[in-house]
C-alpha cells in the first residue's frame, strides 16, 4: 500500500503513568504497510506522565508528538487539542486506560475501510 502518513493514532493522557508505556508499546508494535503517527495531548499530569513521555519522544523522534496545557482543561478540550495536531487520514483513538496487545490492529482497521468507502 505504502501510501504515506495513513492514520494518527490520537491519545490524550491525564495522569496516565500506570499504563502510559504499555499503551505506547501497543502503538509502536503495530505492523502497517502505511505510516502513521503518535500524538499524545498530556492534560498537565501531575505524576510520572511528562517524564514518560519525553523519553519516548527522545527513543522515537519524529513519531511521537506531544502537546502539554499548562493548566487542567478537562477530557473534551484535551482531546480536541489532540485532533487538531492529528494529520492522517484516518485517527485511530485510544484512551488513558486502554493497550493495544494486538501488532495488526491498525492494519486490519485500514483494510477494512480502504474496502469499504461507505464508513468513511
């Protein structure tokens, strides 16, 4: 397919260091024949999630896009702001508390709507 950047996979994290690698992990493991991106808008966390996420960014650059509000702003104005950065054609989501165990769930996700126009 190698169509280019094909899907952002949009999260938005709020004291998210209990899960935030594994879900990480879920992103990075995904084999696609497309590109895709990471971008995780962070709701000014007040645990480990920063640190986290800056040695990810540091490990993957150029991949992983973070966005920091300085101040809470609460779950739909972070998740707008995550949307706004996301530049694929299609956004995969994914929350605060969920991981990706699957390495072909964005490939299938893609398939099947590259298949069938009708849910785009």
């Amino acid at each position: 397919m190698s169509q280019g950047l094909l899907v952002s996979i949009c999260y938005i994290a709020n004291n998210s260091e209990r899960l935030l690698a594994k879900a990480i992990d879920g992103f990075m493991m995904q084999k696609t024949d497309f590109d895709f991106d990471i971008v995780i808008a962070n709701d000014s966390s007040t645990d480990g999630t920063s640190q986290i996420l800056q040695q990810y960014q540091q490990k993957h650059p150029g991949k992983i896009k973070v966005i920091s509000s300085e101040r809470k702003e609460g779950t739909l104005p972070n998740l707008i702001n995550c949307t706004k950065l996301c530049r694929g054609k299609y956004i995969a989501f994914c929350s605060g508390e969920d991981v990706w165990l699957e390495p072909d769930k964005l490939q299938k996700q893609v398939n099947f709507l590259e298949a069938n126009p009708e849910y785009q």
